[in-house]
C-alpha cells in the first residue's frame, strides 16, 4: 500500500479518538463535549491540507456544524470524481467497549471505527495517492458531510450545491460494490382520546386504549401493502413501530398518545407513496368514527439504487477483479448519503471496509488490515474511471 499500515492505523485511533456523535441523539444527561462533528471537521481539514490537497474549506450547513471539502486539482478539469464519507456517529450509551478507540490485534474497537472512520482513512490514502502522482486529468474531491446519521443535511447540501462524474459514498460494506439500497419514512400515528380523572375513567376516552385499537388495526393491511414491495438486492420492505409516546400523569386518563413508525423502502418506491397509503387508509377510518390521524414525518428519504452499465459501478467493479476481490453488485438494508447525492445527478455507488454488523453496536469494530485493500481499490476506480470519462469526451 502507497501508505504504510501503520500509518493508516495511526490515523484511524486519532479520527475515533475525536468524538463527532450526531447532536440529534443528545439528552440532558449526556456531556455535551460528545456532540457535533465541528472539532473532527476541522482536524479532517488540516489532515487533507497536509497530504497535499490544493484546496481545503469548510462549508457551514448547520450553525457550527460544517460539511469538509477538499479538492485536488486534475490536469484538464474537465470532469469530477468525489470521495464522500459522513462525519456523524451514533451515540455512545450502553457500549461495552472504550468508544474512542482501542486497538486489540487487528481489530480497533470504538464508535465510529467501522461507521464510517476507517472508510475515511481509505479514501484519504487515496487522496494523497493522486495528490502525489496526479495520475488523473479529474479533479478529485473529497466531501465529508454531517449529519447523515439523523436527517441527512449535509448531503442534501451537497446535492443542492454541486455536481460530480461520479461519487463513491463510504461506508462499511466489507469492500463490496453496493449499488441497491433502502429508502425510509419515519412517521407518527396518533390516538387521541379524552382527559379526565383516572378514578372515573369512563368520563373520558383512554387514547392509550385507542392506540392498542389502532395498532391492531393497522398491522394486517400495512404488513400486506409492505411485503408486496421487494426488490432482487434489497430483498423486502419492512415496517416496524419503533416509539410510542402517551399520558400527562399517573392518575389522568391520557388524551393523546403518539406511535413512531419506521417504514423502509425498496427502489421503485416512493416517500410519497408509503405517505399516500397510509392517509388514504386512515382517511376511511375516520369516516368511521375512530380518533386517529397521521402526525409528523420526521424522515423521507427515498431509495437508492444504481445504474449498474454506469461508468462508475464499472470502474469500481474492474477494480476489485485487479485484485482478486469479489465484483458481484450487491444491495443493502441500510441507508446512505448516497440517495441525498444521486439526486442531483451525481451517479453514486456505496464502498468501503467494516461490516455493517459492527456498526452502530455495542463493541463496533473494524479489521484494520481492510483500510489498505479498500485504497488500493478506490486508487484504482478513480483512474479507470478517468479513462472511460477521458474516452466519452473525445469520442
């Protein structure tokens, strides 16, 4: 590997040792200290000053929550080849192992090691790789977004603000090519009810009561609507109620109750669509008689999936074949910036070391000896796909 081992090591304990969790996941007990990805954001930038970026800057999304971006110039400028990895983690509550790191044999254990820091150190080697040789006639970028663990901010301003040739999102796949994966909307349903005085219960209306009632109701034709949508990668949607939320007191019968919903998607399918279902169905429930409405939508994001005769999913592919790694396109559960970025045209496929098994858990951990293997990969689908973009173009 064009940068030692070690060395990639040595980055990834200083990049976990910095927490970045996602603000969106504090709580009053929690040391503030933890939160936000501003103290990582400006260490990344000085770390791609110092492997040879031509240009480092900071661009605000959030008030002190910036996205990082880097760019090394190529020797046409003619088209755009980006690096994207989030800087957010999830929180660090009930983990069982030291959250900023610990290395023990190959596995260096803490949050954010596999989602999403060691893919980021992947793509840094790289970036000094082509900052060094400049091998490309690309510019090559490097976009580090906030907030992709939450609602997505940062990549939705990246896809607001810019346009690539292509974008290899990081994230644990355990460097296989992923080019399907879920969407998701988050919602609430809500049950309300009448208050009273819990020693006279029937004077009032029990919205917890309703909610059971609107639960049970709701389970059969939203599974059926749910399951009827599969896609060959992704496998089928899913749905699951994740948060509920009712009662003002111990001894008041509860007015309103409230039920989180985490509905995923598969490619071909809409937020919209899910949205529509669900209104409809709890349209004709209430011509019925029954207390019960759609509340909030947190999260709307839709699928991803690829164009897999896309010069990118291409280039990624011949790489891995270079080096005897499997090239077969696979889809995912989870999702990614990806989606946020591709909406803008950018063709996108997701890649990088870790598995997603460790990710967000109690002990997350990555292989370490993955990072050099995913940057010889990411080396070497930024110039195949310079060459075919270089082909396009004159042809």
């Amino acid at each position: 590997m064009y940068i030692p081992h070690e060395q990639l090591v040595d980055m990834l304990q200083r990049f976990v040792a910095i927490p970045s969790i996602n603000p969106g996941f504090a709580t009053p007990a929690d040391d503030p200290g933890y939160f936000g990805e501003e103290r990582y954001a400006h260490y990344l930038a000085e770390e791609l000053r110092q492997i040879g970026c031509d240009k480092v800057w900071l661009e605000e999304v959030c008030p002190g929550r910036p996205n990082v971006m880097a760019l090394i110039s190529g020797t046409s400028g003619s088209h755009s080849i980006a690096l994207q990895s989030h800087l957010d983690t999830v929180q660090i509550a009930n983990m069982t192992t030291p959250p900023w790191g610990q290395l023990q044999g190959n596995r260096l254990y803490g949050r954010g090691s596999a989602d999403p820091k060691a893919s980021t150190v992947a793509q840094l080697a790289a970036l000094k790789y082509i900052a060094d040789k400049r091998p490309v006639a690309a510019d090559v970028y490097f976009i580090g977004t906030i907030d992709e663990e939450y609602t997505a901010k940062g990549a939705l301003h990246v896809a607001d603000n810019y346009q690539f040739h292509g974008c290899i999102v990081g994230e644990p796949t355990n460097l296989a090519p992923i080019v399907a994966h879920k969407g998701a909307v988050r919602f609430e349903l809500i049950a309300e009810g009448v208050a009273c005085h819990s020693s006279n219960p029937h004077l009032g209306q029990n919205a917890i009561l309703e909610m059971m009632s609107l639960l049970a109701t709701f389970q059969s034709p939203f599974t059926t609507y749910t399951v009827s949508h599969t896609h060959p990668l992704t496998g089928d949607a899913t749905w699951a109620p994740t948060l509920i939320d009712g009662g003002e007191g111990l001894n008041t019968i509860p007015a309103t109750c409230r039920l989180g919903i985490d509905r995923r998607l598969v490619p071909g399918e809409t937020p919209e669509g899910i949205l529509e279902f669900v209104d409809d169905w709890l349209t004709h429930k209430q011509r019925e008689g029954h207390p019960w409405r759609r509340g909030r939508v947190f999260i709307a994001e839709p699928p991803f999936e690829a164009d897999l005769e896309s010069l990118l999913v291409k280039a990624l592919q011949n790489s891995l074949e270079s080096i005897g790694l499997d090239a077969r396109p696979q889809g995912v559960a989870y999702g990614t910036d990806a989606s946020k970025i591709a909406k803008s045209g950018t063709p996108c496929v997701v890649f990088g070391p870790g598995s997603i098994a460790k990710a967000h858990s109690a002990d997350e951990w990555v292989d370490v000896t993955t990072m050099g293997p995913a940057a010889e990969v990411l080396i070497a689908t930024i110039q195949n796909l310079d060459q075919y973009l270089q082909k396009v173009s004159q042809a």
